[in-house]
C-alpha cells in the first residue's frame, strides 16, 4: 500500500487542472481532503494517462450524476477493474461523442466491462435482433442505440492500452476490419427494415455490394459506406429496396453512398447482372475499375453477390491493358491533389502530399498492373496488398515495411481525430494549436521523449510520416517499368508452354525452345528472386524483339542475372528504374562485350539509371581517379589488379554510353585512351615503387591512334619508352633497369584475364622487334640520326609523350620534332616511296578473302587511307603549317583545310569516311566482344553492328551508305595522295 504521506496533495499532479477538478473527484468519492482517497490512486493515475484527463473526469461526473443510485456499482467496478478503467476512462478523454452516449444511456457502461474481446461475429446478430418488428422511426431508434453502442466497445478496445498499457494492444488493421463488419452488420441489420417496409419485397433479388473502404474492412469511424445495388426481379421493387436501406442505415447509422454505380449519381441505383457487366465492358472508365478492386458482397441474396463479382473481377484485373491506364490513374491523383484547398495540403491526412492517397493509389495502381498475371496480388486491404507487393519484390521489402507502418500511422491519427466528436475530418492540427496538439499525441499513445514534449514528438513523427510517404510514392507511383508492365497483355503473363513458344516465335526469338528454357531457369521456383524475375521478363522480352538479336540478349540476361544473384541491388534496380530495363535490354541485344564486363562490373549498372553519371565528366581527367586509386596500394599485384579492374569500369561505362548514342565520337576515343594511359601510368609506378632503387627515369612515348588519342575498343597501344641514366649510372645500366621494369609491366597487364587484353605494342621502336626494348634518349637521338626510314619519321608523326618522367617526356619530343617534320619538306623520291610502301601495305596485309569495300582499316576509303594521305601532308608541309604538328588525324585534316592543302569538300569526304570507319570498327567490337576490322556480312551480328551506327532499320542500308561514303573517300585519296 502507499504510504497516505506521500500521495500527491493536488489534482494538477494527474493532470487534472481544470478549477471544478477537485470539486468533481471528492464527489465521486475519489479525493479527500487535500490527498486521494484510499485505494483510488491507481483510478488518479488512469486518468492522467487519459487523453484528456479533465475531459475524461468531466464524463466520470456526469455519468456519475445520470447513474444516481447505481454509481457505487460503476465505482466499485473501477476500483477493482483495470480492464474496465482503462477503456471507459480512454473513451471519455478521447471523444465527447462517445462521452455524450453514455451519459445519455447510463447502463451501456456494463458493455465496456465485458471481459470477451469485441467479436464480430456477434455484430450482425446483435443489431438485427435489436430492429427485429421494427419499421420506420422506431427501427431507426433502435438501430441507432445499439449501432453507437457496439461502436462505444471498438473505441474502448482501441484505446485502453492509452490508459491501462497493460490491456490487451489492439492494432489499427484490427480496428479497421471491427469497424468495416460493423457496417456491414449495419447494411444488413438496415436490409431486414427495409424488406418489412417495402410491399412486395420479396419479387426482387437484391445484393449489396460494399465498395471502398467498406469493402477493402478498413473502414473509419466516421465514414460514407460506399455501395452498389444488383438486383433481378422486379427492378423497381428492388430500387425501393435500395433507397430504404440507404435511408434507414443513413438516419441511424453512417450515410451510404452509392455514386460509385455505373453512370454514378446520373445512373440507376439498381441494375441487373446483364445491365452491370454490359456497362463496364462497354463504357466504364479506368477510374471505376479501380474502384472495383475493392468490391465484395456484404449483404441480401448471397448468390446474386457471387455471380456480381464472377462478372467483374476478370475485367477489374484486364483493365491495366486499357490505352492510356497508367497515365489515367496517375493523373487522378494528381486531379486529388489539386482539390485540396491552399494553405491546407501539409496538415491533409486523407488527400495531401505524403497523405493516405499517396499509399492507397500507389497501392493500387501496383496491384493492377502486376496483379494480372499473380494472383496473390488479388487482396482488397492496403495493408495486406502492400504486405504481398513487398513478398512478391514488387516493391522494395524497406520500402514496403516503411509504406505500411507510415499508411498505419496516419490512419491512427485519422481515427483519433474522427473519434473526439465523431465528425468526419481528416486535418491534422496546426503547429500553433498546442493544445489539439498535446490531445492527439497523447491520443495516439504517443508520449514525451529526449527532451521533445509529447506535441513534438507528434509533428516529428507526423512529418517524418507523410515525407517518408511522399518520398515513396513519387517512386511507386511514377515507376516507369508500370507502363512497361502494363503494356505487355494479359495472357501473355500465363501462357502455356505451346503458347510461350508461340509468342516468342512471333516477336523475332529464332530458338523459342531454348528462351524457354532461359525463362524457365529465371523464373524457376517461389523465391522473392524468381517473383521478380516473373514480374520483369514479360517487359523484357518484348524489349529484346526490339533488339537486332532477342536471343542473344535473353541469354545474355541470364548469364548476368545468375553472375549477379547474389548481389542484393541487382533485381531491385531493375524492379524500380525502368530507364535501366530499357537500357540494359538495348544493350544486352546488340553488345556482347557488354555483359561479358559487366558480371564483372556490375556497379556500373547503377550508372543506366543516370544519363549524367554514365556520360561522365571530362574525358581529358577520366584517368586521373584512377591513378589516385592505384597509387594507395602498396603491394605490386594489388595494384595492377585494382587498375585493371577500375578499367573494366570505365571500358563498360563508356562503352554503354557509346551504344545508347549518349556521347560523341571524339569523347569515345579521348575516353579510351585516357584510361588507356592511366592503367599505363599506374602499372609503371608500381612496378618502379616495388623495384627499390632506381636506376634510371623512364618515360613513355604514345605512338598511333594512342598517340593521337584516337584509341578503339579494339585498339593495341603502340608504344615507345626511353630512358635516362640516374646519376652516376651507366647508360647501359640504365638500359638494363629500365628494360626490367618495362618487361614487369608488359607482363603484368598482359597476364591472361576474361577483360579485353592489354596489349603493349613496342613494334615501331628502332629497328622494330630485334631492337632493344628500351634506348636512352642519347641513343634514339643518334639513331635517328643516322639510320631512321622514312616510314619511321611517318610513325613519330603520332609520337605523344603519356606516361612517366614528364621532363624527359618533352625532350624527346622536341629532340624528334626535326625527323618528323623535316625542314624542306619531302622530295619527289620521299613521296614515291611512301605510295610505293602503302600500296604494298595494300596488297600484302588485307587478309585474304576479305571485302576491301568494308574493311574498316586496309579497306578502300579506310582507316589507312585517311591517315594516310593526312601523314603525308604533314610531312610534306608540318615544316611552315604549325597546324599540321599534331599527333591527331582529325586535327591535321582541319589544319589542311585551314591552310589550302585540300578542299572544304575533299576534307569533308575524308572526315566523314574516318568517323564512319571509327564508329564501324569499335560497333564490331561492341557486338562481337572481340576486335575486328570487316563489317559482319550478314545475319544478326551485321544488324546489330548497324544498330550501333544507328541504322536500326535496314542493316543493307547501312552497308550501302558505308560503301558510297568510302568511295567518295577513295576518290579524294586517288587525286591528293596517290596524285592520279
């Protein structure tokens, strides 16, 4: 027992500070003097926990009063009764409504101190019997007491754990569905008035169909109960039926609503089956199957409510096929959105952003679309729909743990409100009403925490809530794989085996049998994986037919989602960006380097979603994160690895960029030969970093299309290096030290892997393969000297310095300016022979049996021949046209332009054969996965080939445009390089 000296001496210690308070506890025989009564503290302390407690002791002294002789007994039963103490108390600070019920039916209290749960199996029952005779007034009366008083016991339930934390918590989902059968008792309590009222009732068949929240049981406490009538019979016998009903339950209970019917307010409020089914194939909008989705039976002929829904549920899940589907429902919110008044859209809990429409309409749009071809989908409650989206990967497991805890949150605080004088309201207080505030927090059974009151707690929460809601339901709700979805029909989600075959014949598959057989092993099973994976492959496959090759790109996707199946972004990513669905089947279609990379580097599949982050940023830095990378690693191995993997990187991103048309030419070949130098760069520090002392400076020389930073996919990187003695080292020292280490890098990035090879191609040193690996810079000076040939001065045209010792890297550019562009040009025997030498080249390295029209390097028109004839210019003229002195083939034909040497259109012809022959040579490279100069002659892989040139429609085309492009190219070259 509590020691009487150390009771509070004052009401205001429960929270009671209304002036009338003590006056109200001493007549209820609670308080003594200046302290409680004895052993009514646990009574005190139940209050204070009350929503409101001077409210709810207001209600304790007016049902003390309406009692008269049998308080005692009410008292009694509080002091023993926790149970009891906590819901009348709960109800009494929490809704004057309720309070104003049981002062004017006094006894009613005893239905609170029933120890069974709420059961709603009874609440048909109860209220039947309750109008059971009755007809007009006096059933609206009788319906009307024991409707408010079985809703009295729900509120009881929901609220005692407020008052007494120990009573039994009774969820919002719970709530809901009480509050939803209670209605449907209602509706069928109203019914069984209306059959004795209406003459000749028993000619018309009639059900009633719960629409809504009704019918989803997730009902309000103040809400319209939203129906439809089906009748057979006499019809007009059957709308009095309606109306009667509608009147009776509207005058005793909640207003029902019937404007969901066909032709809504404008329709007839009875229809037969025939009249219903003929209406929604013929007229409805996609708005009312959406309202359908939430259509079951509740009252009148059982069977006729059977065969409603057996007419309506096949159309409610084929509606997400109709045109235009999912912009409709999406543009209905937002039409819900607009009509929320201005200055109101933040405290809306029903209609405002991050409100409850945004769960219930992203719910529901996700359950028609996907809903068709997965039943389990097929459930009417928010809750529980979201539950199953989350199970099925839908929706993001979080995602849908945070949706249904935000969406229940929100509806608590929505009863709340409705419940404090049963109005229908669905505003939120304003931040400067502390004390609406404080009674709704306190309410929800929120309570004060870290230094925040109980009001903060409630805004922090609520706007963490409705953020949290908008947040998702801008990602749900505007996902674009929906239309994607959507857009796939309905039987083509659950065909037979025959059919599937069929249908994937039909698109373009060339194997049918062995897409099944992808299909299969992707969808195989009941795991959360293979539900996705059933969810995307109707949309995928459809993206594939699009594709120059669908089989290769189904296969494709198969071997990365098996790579990637335990990457736990993988199928999210794709569930919830269709940007990356669509860009990934484009890719896996026509590329098959693209998946080979990317099982290996998967985070670049991130990059699909974001156009900026897959273009990049300057390609002139794109090594330079690279080269920091490397350099934090101290272990020699580790560090060429990771060099080699952060190019698989960037090698997948540009190359992506590159199929999906997102980058020019120029930022392509910059790209790849800027990653190329970097892995170069970082191999070559490591290697000197793990050699100890150093012997000598090492610089490296680009040479060719490196040089000149016009790198293919298929490209080697042609390389000189030179050296320089340390001090006090000999030059053959050097050499030796230099030679060592350019080995270890040549082995190192070499090594065997599944990335691209990179190949470090010395050829065009001095005296090519049998001469020395590396020469110091003294040494190539006096060999050029003395020996160099002509088509070694050709070669240096593209000499770039890319890696190493910087200053030694200069000077051997300026030491090679004069062999490279000599003083007086060429001679009349020079020029013979650099036409002799390419014409030999022609003869003797085309492979034979290839197509000179369509060989991108030695062909007619090609590669060769552009670089050719610029090279030549450039020694002929490099000496007085400071524009020539350029490593860059694109260069050197605009400064040639500049300067006279050929014509804006020769130019022209030869730039746009050098950009074609570029492109066609990296798109086979991209299609193929490996490199190669002849355009693919035929079949897929020339299609595929095209579609990367952006020729998506007719690969011959392409070829023909290929062909009379080279042979204006050729004709330039004929006059300007060959003299004819």
């Amino acid at each position: 027992m509590t020691d009487p000296a150390r009771l509070p001496t004052s009401p205001a210690r429960f929270g009671l500070t209304e002036a009338r308070s003590g006056d109200h506890l001493r007549a209820a025989g609670w308080w003594e003097g200046r302290r409680p009564s004895e052993g009514n503290e646990p009574i005190l302390v139940a209050l204070s926990r009350s929503p409101d407690p001077d409210l709810a002791l207001l209600g304790v002294d007016r049902l003390r009063v309406a009692l008269g002789d049998g308080w005692p007994e009410l008292d009694q039963a509080l002091r023993d009764g926790e149970a009891l103490r906590g819901r009348l108390l709960a109800v009494l600070g929490a809704s004057t409504a309720l309070s104003d019920f049981l002062i004017a039916n006094p006894d009613r209290w005893h239905d609170l101190a029933i120890d069974d749960p709420v059961d709603e199996e009874s609440f048909a029952p109860a209220l039947v019997a309750a109008v059971e005779g009755l007809t007009g007034a006096d059933a609206v009366r009788a319906l009307r007491l024991e409707y408010r008083a079985l809703l009295c016991r729900i509120a009881a339930a929901d609220l005692a754990h407020v008052v007494e934390p120990d009573q039994l918590y009774v969820s919002y989902d719970e709530v809901a569905g009480l509050l939803s059968d209670l209605a449907v008792a209602a509706l069928r309590a109203a019914l069984d008035v209306a059959e004795r009222q209406v003459p000749r009732a028993d000619e018309c068949r009639l059900a009633v169909i719960a629409m809504g929240k009704c019918g989803a049981r997730e009902l309000n406490y103040v809400s319209d109960v939203d129906v439809v009538f089906v009748g057979e019979g006499d019809i007009a016998v059957g709308t009095r039926l309606a109306s009667t009903v509608m009147q009776v339950a509207g005058q005793a209970c909640f207003e029902v609503d019937a404007a969901l019917r066909p032709e809504g307010k404008a329709g007839a409020l009875v229809r037969t089956l025939d009249g219903h089914a003929t209406y929604y194939q013929r007229w409805a909008r996609t708005w009312e199957f959406q309202a359908l989705l939430k259509a079951r039976p509740v009252a009148g002929d059982e069977e006729l409510g059977r065969r409603y829904m057996d007419v309506v549920r096949p159309l409610v899940w084929t509606a997400a096929e109709r045109e235009n589907f999912v912009p409709d429902v999406q543009s209905m919110r937002r039409v819900v959105e607009d009509h929320v008044p201005v200055g109101l859209a933040d405290r809306e809990l029903k209609l405002g952003r991050g409100g409850l429409r945004d769960v219930e309409f992203a719910v529901q749009l996700l359950q028609l679309v996907h809903g068709r071809g997965d039943e389990e989908l097929r459930i009417t409650t928010t809750t529980q729909a979201l539950a199953a989206l989350g199970r099925g990967g839908y929706v993001g497991r979080t995602d849908a743990v945070d949706f249904g805890r935000a969406y229940r949150f929100l509806r608590t605080l929505e009863h709340r409100l409705q419940l404090q004088r049963m109005l229908r309201t669905h505003l939120f207080p304003a931040d400067d009403d502390a004390g609406a505030l404080r009674w709704l927090a306190r309410a929800a059974g929120l309570q004060a925490e870290g230094g925040l009151s109980e009001s903060q707690v409630l805004l922090a929460e609520f706007r963490k809530r409705a953020n949290q809601v908008r947040r998702l339901h801008e990602k749900l709700f505007y996902r674009p794989l929906l239309q994607a979805v959507a857009n796939v029909p309905t039987e083509a989600l659950r065909l037979t085996t025959s059919q599937a075959a069929a249908r994937l014949a039909a698109l373009g598959y060339a194997a049918s049998d062995g897409a099944l057989t992808h299909i299969e092993a992707l969808t195989r099973g009941v795991s959360r994986r293979a539900r996705i994976q059933t969810a995307l492959l109707p949309v995928l496959l459809d993206l594939f037919a699009t594709t120059p090759d669908p089989d290769r790109g189904l296969l494709a996707y198969r071997k990365v989602s098996e790579a990637l199946a335990e990457t736990p972004w993988y199928l999210r990513l794709l569930r919830d960006e269709g940007t990356v669905v669509d860009r990934l089947a484009a890719l896996l279609g026509t590329s098959k380097l693209v998946p080979d990379l990317l099982v290996r580097a998967p985070e670049v599949l991130r990059l699909l979603a974001d156009t900026e982050a897959l273009i990049g940023g300057d390609p002139m830095a794109i090594g330079n994160p690279l080269r920091s990378a490397v350099s934090r690693y101290t272990d020699l191995g580790r560090a060429v690895t990771a060099a080699r993997s952060l190019r698989r990187q960037e090698l997948l991103r540009v190359a992506s960029a590159d199929l999906l048309g997102l980058v020019p030419l120029r930022t392509v070949c910059v790209s790849l030969s800027e990653v190329w130098i970097a892995v170069l760069q970082a191999a070559l520090d490591a290697v000197v970093r793990s050699s100890g002392e150093r012997s000598a400076s090492i610089a490296v020389i680009g040479m060719g299309r490196l040089g000149g930073r016009e790198l293919g996919y298929g490209s080697d990187a042609d390389v000189l290096f030179v050296c320089e003695p340390a001090e006090g080292v000999t030059d053959s020292d050097a050499a030796r030290y230099a030679s060592s280490v350019v080995e270890e890098v040549r082995r190192l990035l070499s090594a065997p892997s599944q990335d691209p090879p990179l190949q470090v191609d010395t050829d065009l040193r001095p005296e090519g393969r049998q001469g020395p690996l590396v020469r110091t810079l003294e040494s190539y000076r006096a060999y050029y000297a003395q020996w160099a040939e002509l088509w070694e001065a050709q070669a240096l045209l593209r000499a770039r310095f890319i890696a190493g010792d910087a200053e030694l890297g200069a000077r051997f550019i300026e030491m090679i300016d004069p062999v490279r562009y000599p003083s007086k040009g060429l001679d009349a025997a020079a020029v013979r022979e650099i036409r002799r030498i390419k014409a030999r080249v022609e003869a003797e390295r085309l492979p034979r049996g290839a197509d000179p029209s369509t060989h991108t390097k030695l062909g007619r028109g090609g590669l060769a021949d552009v670089e050719w004839t610029v090279q030549l210019l450039q020694l002929q003229h490099a000496f007085e046209v400071p524009g020539l002195r350029t490593p860059s083939t694109v260069r050197g034909l605009r400064a040639a332009t500049d300067a006279g040497l050929m014509s804006p259109e020769d130019a022209s012809a030869l730039m746009e054969a050098w950009v074609m022959a570029t492109k066609a040579r990296n798109a086979v490279v991209l299609v193929r996965g490996k490199a190669g100069d002849q355009l693919p002659t035929a079949g897929r892989d020339l299609a595929a080939v095209a579609s990367a040139m952006g020729h998506d429609t007719d690969p011959g085309e392409f070829v023909d445009s290929y062909r009379r492009t080279a042979r204006r190219a050729r004709a330039v070259i004929e006059r300007i390089f060959y003299g004819s």
